[in-house]
C-alpha cells in the first residue's frame, strides 16, 4: 500500500527536493570536464595515440567512481549538518503555528561544542518558552478581566430583577439601587483600568510633561482620602517639603497616589497609623507611605505587581487586582522606581523615587 507525504513525515507543501543524481551528474561531468582537459595536455606531450581504449574506459569508471564518493560524502553531510536540522526546526515551527508552546527542540552537539545550527535551536527554544509565556499571560488576563465583569454584571442583574417586584418596599428598593450603582462603580473601575494598563504596556500614552509643585501634588492626593481617614479613625503623619517642583505628569502622579494610598488605608485596621514622608536631593524626589496594616508574606510580595493578584482573599471584592500593576508601568513610564517591604501581621512601607527633571 503507497504511503502519502504526510504517513512519510514529509511536509505536502514541499513541492521540490534535491535530488541525489541531478547532483551525481552534475559533480560527474565536471570531472569528466576535468579528466578531457587533464588528456589534452597528455596528447601535448604524448599522444592519444598512445593511450589505449581500455586505458580510457577505465579512467571514466575511475572518475564515476570519484563522483560517487564525492557526491557520497556531500550529501551525507549535507543531509545530517543541514536537511535533517532544518527539517526538525520546520516541524517544531509548524507544532507552534498550530498552538503547541511545549515544542523543544535537543541541541545536536555538547554545549562546549556547539555550531550555529544548535545556537539557532537554542534561540527558538527561547522564542518558544517566551510565546508560552505571553500566551497563558493572555489567557489569564482573558479569564481574570472575564471573571472580576461577570462579577458586578451578576449583581446588576439580579437587584436589577428584584426591582421589578411591585410589592417591594421603597426602602429596600433604596438598597437595591444603592447596591446597583456600587457594582456599576466597580465595573466602570474594572474597564478603566484595563483600558489604562493596555495603552501604558503598548506605549499609547503620550506625556505631556509639566513643571508640578510635587508637594502640592501630592498633599491634594492625601486630602481626596479624609473622610474615609476619618471614619476609619487612623493616625496619619504627614511630613512634606515645601516648593519642591519635578518635570512629571500629574494624571500619572494621581494613579500611582490614588493606588498606593487606598492600599494602605484598606488594609490598615481602625484606629491604626499611617506615616507619609516626603524627602528629596537635587536629582530625584523620594516618598514613604508606612501603614500599620496586616502587611504581607513573601509570596505576595513577589507576585504584588502582577495583574489580577489579590493577596488578601478576604477583601478581593473591595479591588480588582489591577491597582499595583498599573502603579508600577506609570513609575517605570515616568523613569521612576518602587520598592516595597513588607512584615505579615506589621505592616508595609513602599518607597516611590521619581526624577526631578525629566530623563535625569
């Protein structure tokens, strides 16, 4: 029973293959070409003559019998240093087109003895790993963003519904309403952010760049949180520099701000303390928000700045997992840096350190 391409390995878009005694003719003429050119100088100097015909019947099997080893020994390493690599790569390459990001593809040779060949397969290894990589990232952020809407969109729904009863009374309609727009805030805040983070992590956003009085700044974005501050009855020290100005962003200032402060005002417990200090040199702008708060363990200090985490699950309806995210691309977009410390069950200082010109 005849084999299609495909039950053979051979890949059915590969319309043409080398063939092995077009290259034997080819590289066999030559020779011959080689062997008339080597007898005319022979007759310059003897004669043809002389030379007899089995002489000359012998030397085209010799030089046949050159050509095949030549042309042997071409295609065998022309078949293992190139076919065969080449047609493993076209493999692995066709498995990932297809969605397949396990694809490895084992160097030929010891690391110390490495050639291009097992470099390039090196390289697409990582390429491989790095297109996973952003895959399951796509893919979480697909189910998380799917995940936080369903969310608010069920509560909409259902006080939605529960409103449609005429026997309900007008107080408890008061609270279903109230319940309504508070799922609508967190809709809009899911969307805005995730609007936000997409323009930040592919460059839309272009800086309008200002000279900002930073203490002011920042003292207007403490101001926004005094009510919560005093419903939470929290201790707040504040010590800020006076007419310290930066070449920022002020849009950008107030989502770093607004994330950090809300953070530590959430997860800081009634009547706890928060100290915010503002300091700076002739180069950059320093500011330290400590809280009392429950602090952190390791493992989620380690994954604080990716998207959708939420470290404490007892209080994951109160955000969406985005906040830290979107603080840490607006301090890179502004040549700043953040570093965090953190104590379960003490606390946690985060320290934001911008520029005071831009691009210092």
């Amino acid at each position: 029973m005849k084999k299609n391409k495909k039950e053979l390995g051979i890949d059915p878009r590969v319309k043409r293959k080398l063939s092995y005694w077009y290259g034997f003719l080819v590289i066999f003429w030559v020779l011959i070409a080689l062997a008339v050119a080597q007898a005319l100088i022979y007759n310059t100097y003897v004669g043809v003559n002389h030379m007899p015909f089995y002489y000359v019947l012998s030397m085209v099997g010799f030089w046949a019998v050159v050509t095949l080893v030549i042309i042997s020994i071409i295609f065998y390493q022309k078949k293992y240093y190139f076919d065969k690599p080449m047609k493993t790569l076209s493999q692995a390459a066709k498995t990932v087109a297809e969605g397949d990001f396990t694809v490895y593809i084992a160097p030929y040779h010891k690391q110390d003895k490495y050639d291009y060949i097992d470099v390039m397969f090196e390289d697409f290894n990582k390429m491989v790993e790095e297109l996973g990589s952003i895959q399951t990232l796509k893919n979480d952020i697909i189910s998380n963003v799917s995940h936080e809407m369903k969310t608010p969109l069920s509560v909409i729904q259902s006080y939605a519904v529960a409103l449609q009863k005429v026997e309900l009374s007008p107080e408890y309609a008061q609270d279903y309403i109230a319940t309504i727009v508070e799922a609508s805030r967190k809709l809009d805040s899911l969307i805005t952010n995730v609007l936000k983070l997409n323009k930040l992590e592919n460059q839309e956003i272009i800086l309008d760049i200002e000279q900002l009085d930073f203490s002011r700044q920042l003292a207007e974005a403490i101001l926004k949180y005094e009510i919560i501050i005093e419903q939470k009855q929290l201790e707040v020290e504040i010590e800020l520099e006076e007419n310290i100005f930066i070449a920022s962003n002020s849009g950008m200032l107030d989502i770093v701000w607004n994330n950090i402060l809300s953070n530590a005002i959430k997860f800081t417990d009634p009547n706890g303390k928060i100290s915010i200090k503002q300091t700076s040199d002739q180069k950059r702008v320093y500011v330290q928000i400590i809280d009392t708060g429950c602090g952190m363990a390791q493992t989620t200090l380690n994954s604080l700045f990716d998207k959708f985490y939420q470290g404490d699950p007892s209080r994951s309806s109160e955000g969406n997992g985005l906040g830290m995210a979107l603080v840490l691309r607006v301090v890179n977009l502004l040549k700043g840096s953040i570093t965090v410390e953190s104590t379960l069950g003490k606390g946690t200082k985060m320290t934001v350190e911008l520029p005071r010109g831009w691009g210092v």
